[in-house]
C-alpha cells in the first residue's frame, strides 16, 4: 500500500503508525493524529485500511469517524478473546522487536468494541475462506451490509494480496 501510495503521488496523505502494545494507547495515539489533522483540514477525507487486529481498530475508528470510508482485510471480530492465549512477551510479526501483551489489554479490546454498524456502506471487507486464524464466516456475518469481496482460498496473511490489490486501490480511490 505504501508503494501504492507512493506511485500515486500521494505518499504525504498516509500515515502509517507504529502502534503501542496497549489498545487504550494505540487508539489514543491514533485519535490524538486524527483530531489534529481534522482541525487544520477539516475537510480531509478519511479511509482506515486495517488487517486482522488493525481491522479491528480499523472499525472502532470508523465508528467514530462517521465520515471514514473503512477497508478490512481479514479483521479480528472479537480479538478480546482470540488473543487469551497471546499473554506474555512476544516477537512482534516482520521485526525483531518484542511486546509484552499483558491480561488488561484484552478488557481494554473488549471496552472499544463498536457492536453495530451505522453505515455498513461505508465498509470494504476482503474476507478469506481458508483464513487459519479467523473465521471466515463470522467475519462476513459481522459486516453484512458492507461491501464484500469473499476469496475461496487465500490465508489469514493474504498471500495473494498483489492479486486482490486492484480492488483494495478501488476502494481507497487510488488509480
């Protein structure tokens, strides 16, 4: 995406955060961007792009941002629970950094959770059939309404995302 981003012209309109292990601060960091940026541009238009937990947050943000256009890759539903088992100190995906997730980050998941949609338009989701991680099914019935592209094979990594990025430019309005 950022490569996307970047051949458009447009790399100065993404920001990409290193987000903190804690949900309460990451979503705080990201609110604090946000409203900042919306008071020197209130006419800025919002699209959040996020994949398994950042789809998560991706919906919390877009529930709060009514203005937002939402685009999910295989988002976490109820990471609250999916991630009981990642308490404890772990690598962090692609770096060689660790985090420690600690048992109140999942009560903090739990309390940001957006239950209803209020304009299902308003989401893309890319949900894969063979997604090891996530359930298919649950993700396409929490974003019913939206608009769905529906793969029958793939995985929760999106192996195949160069093939699913034409529609992904689609919906952030990239050429």
């Amino acid at each position: 995406m950022i490569d996307c981003f970047d051949q458009a012209g447009l790399s100065s309109n993404l920001w990409v955060p290193d987000l903190p292990a804690s949900p309460a601060r990451a979503m705080a960091m990201i609110e604090q961007h946000l409203d900042a940026r919306l008071q020197s541009q209130p006419e800025l238009s919002l699209t959040f792009i996020g994949s398994s937990l950042g789809g998560y947050y991706a919906t919390v943000l877009g529930e709060l941002y009514a203005q937002a256009s939402i685009v999910l890759l295989n988002p976490a539903i109820k990471p609250y629970d999916d991630l009981q088992d990642q308490i404890g100190k772990k690598k962090v995906y692609f770096s060689d950094e660790e985090i420690e997730f600690v048992p109140a980050y999942l009560g903090d998941l739990k309390a940001m959770e957006q239950t209803s949609l209020t304009n299902p338009q308003r989401y893309f989701l890319v949900a894969a059939r063979d997604d090891e991680v996530l359930n298919c099914d649950t993700m396409l019935a929490r974003y019913l309404g939206a608009h769905q592209l529906h793969l029958l094979g793939s995985d929760h990594a999106l192996s195949d995302f160069d093939e699913i990025l034409p529609f992904v430019k689609l919906a952030v309005g990239l050429p």
